[in-house]
C-alpha cells in the first residue's frame, strides 16, 4: 500500500493525531479489495470510509444490468422500472450493474401475477411491499446507528472497528430474507383466518371489524421540552405496549403514525380489552394521557389497511375524548354489552367533525 498516494489524495495524513488509526483502516480495506482507486470513485470521503466496506458487501458479486435482469426477465425495461417505482426505489440507468441474477424470476413473477390480477392491482401491492420493505431497511439501519454504532462511538473506538462492526453488521442483512419467508407465512395464515372471521354478510372487498385508535395527549409538548432521545423512549414504549396488547388480544396494529396508534379486531369486545388495556398500560409511567375511540362495522380492505366511515369516526371519537376517556359507538356498546369485565356509560351526544348532526356515544369502561 502507497501511503503517499493516499495522503495526495487527502485520505491520510501522516502528521495527523490519528495517523496510525487512519493507516490500520486503510491497510484493512485494502486487504478487504478496497484500495485507493475505489475511494477516489466514491468521493475520497474521509468520513465515510467506515462505510465502504459495507456498502460493497450489499452489491452482488455477480451483478447484472438493468437492461441484462430486463432482457433475461422478458420485460421492457421502462417495466422494470416502473416496477422498481411503484416499490419506492429511484430510477437507475440501465448500465448499473448492481442487480442480482437472483432477482430476475422475482420482476418476471410481477408480470405473471399483472396477467392474472390485473396490471392497477399489482401496482398497487408492489407499492404495499415497497412501504413495508423500506421501514424494515431504515429499522436495520436504525437498530445498527443505536445499538451498535453509538455505544462503541461513546467508548471511542477506532476507525478500523467501526468499518468492521459495520461490514459485520450489513453481512448480517443477508439473513434477514430467511427470517422473513417464515413470519411472512405465519402472517399469511393469521390474515386467511380474520378475513374468514370478518367477511359473514360483508362483500368480497369488505370486513365487519371493530377499528379503534388511540392517541397521546401532551405528546407534541413533549416533543418541545424534552431530549430527542426521551422522545425516542416514549415512542418505543408506545409502539411495544401496543403491538403486545392487540396481539395478545387476537387484533392487529395498522399503522402507527406519530403519538397515534390505528388497530382493529374481528370481536367488538376484543376491542375494547385493548384500548382499555392500553390506557391502563400507557397512563403510568409516561408524561402523557392516552385516549381512544372504537367504531364497528363494514370497512373497506385495500393495501392491508381500511378505510370507510367507520374507520373516520372511530378517528374522529379518539379526538373528541378526553384524556383517558375512551368513546364508542352505540353498535360497539350492542356487540361488547355481555362481555365480562367492561362496561358502556352513557356518553351523551357529540358532534364528530365531519358530521352533519350529533352521534349518540357510550364512554367504556373497566367493570
């Protein structure tokens, strides 16, 4: 290794406190087919040397074009583009070789499933795993910046093992896809069964389910007078308790967006155990107020998520609540009326937004 190029190169300097971190780092990256000329096509960065090694770890070996994984999936490559775009990825040039021969029965199974759902309707789950694939990528990357990179920055480490910490890290990546086709079937088995349980009377593109949400009052106060990192705390938090208690309770999390988590379940009264739960759950310990509402009824299935009016005025009744209030619809209070261990107090009528005339609600309660 010629140092004096790496230091022409503003890469190393031998005069520098950190001269002989800086030279393990670059003799390691050699050793790893990583020289000079393939720093200086990345930019020459100091600060991201750490970086290369794993950035060329998620590049096949054997990488094909754009217009070659095109050419052997039987597409246009405008389809494959459009294909790549609808998944949330940016458009390459066809000459980037940075494909892997493994993916081209994966673009050649889209056009198959176009020819048998139609071309809209497999747009639109590509858009689904696209959503889905790149809150999993940032999640690795956030669980590595956290739990990895951060504590051995704060017991400074050196350069050279913070480059390998990350190639160890983004090698682990490649495990990922073996854990996901077994919880992906499991999920498959799980959304069968509440699409069966939900679809008596309901068409083929609708569910009867009761959908809640709940939401943090003082959250956004929060966010002014506290550390990002308390933030960060109590949104974990929030997002652990309510994933554990509409699981246990035989629902789902739809989404969490922000302070507000949207869930839904097939039983009224299973509903109602986990928004009760989760206000119970979420008022100790935290600086801030949960409150929720339920609605039930037909809601519209598309993109694994609902939409209708039932799942606007469950929204709207989480907004009209009052901190640890929970508001329910009257069929919600019909459905859940025998359940053990809750109960419907009369609520009184609210106007929700978006109404044209006061909704009868009941407050729900523990028994």
């Amino acid at each position: 290794m010629d140092l004096a190029a790496y230091e022409a190169a503003g890469l190393y300097d031998p005069r520098a406190a950190n001269a002989e971190e800086r030279r393990a780092l670059l003799e390691w990256l050699a050793a790893q087919g990583i020289g000079l000329p393939a720093l200086e096509a990345c930019g020459g960065n100091p600060a991201g040397l750490k970086w290369i090694a794993g950035d060329r770890a998620l590049l096949p070996s054997n990488g094909i074009t754009l217009a070659e994984l095109a050419r052997r999936a039987q597409l246009p490559v405008d389809r494959v583009q459009a294909i790549r775009l609808a998944a949330g990825l940016p458009p390459l040039p066809p000459e980037a070789a940075v494909f892997s021969p493994d993916s081209v029965p994966a673009f050649a199974a889209f056009a198959e499933a176009a020819e048998l759902f139609g071309e809209a309707a497999v747009e639109q789950f590509v858009r689904v795993i696209g959503s889905a694939l790149a809150r999993l990528a940032e999640g690795a990357l956030a669980l590595f910046l956290v739990s990895l990179e951060g504590p051995r920055r704060s017991t400074e480490a050196t350069e050279l093992s913070l480059a390998q910490t990350n190639l160890r890290a983004t090698e682990s990546l490649a495990r990922i896809p073996e854990v996901l086709r077994g919880l992906f079937l499991d999920h498959v088995r799980t959304a069968i069964q509440r699409v069966r349980e939900a679809r008596p009377g309901a068409t083929a593109s609708t569910l009867q389910l009761a959908i809640g949400f709940v939401d943090l009052v003082g959250f956004t106060p929060l966010g002014l007078s506290r550390s990002l990192r308390e933030l960060a705390e109590v949104v974990e938090r929030f997002e652990a308790t309510a994933h554990e208690v509409a699981t246990l309770r035989n629902g789902r999390v739809v989404k969490l967006v922000g302070d507000e988590v949207m869930f839904a379940a097939v039983d009224p009264a299973a509903a109602c155990d986990i928004a009760l739960t989760l206000v119970e759950r979420l008022c100790c310990g935290l600086p801030v107020a949960p409150r929720g509402g339920i609605a039930y009824g037909e809601v519209l299935l598309r993109g694994g998520d609902y939409y209708g009016p039932v799942v606007n005025l469950a929204a709207r009744l989480a907004e009209l609540a009052v901190p640890t209030e929970l508001l329910v619809t009257p069929e919600v209070a019909r459905s859940g009326a025998t359940a053990p261990g809750i109960r419907f107090e009369p609520a009184g009528k609210r106007l929700p937004k978006g109404h044209d005339v006061p909704v009868t609600l009941f407050a729900l309660e523990r028994a």
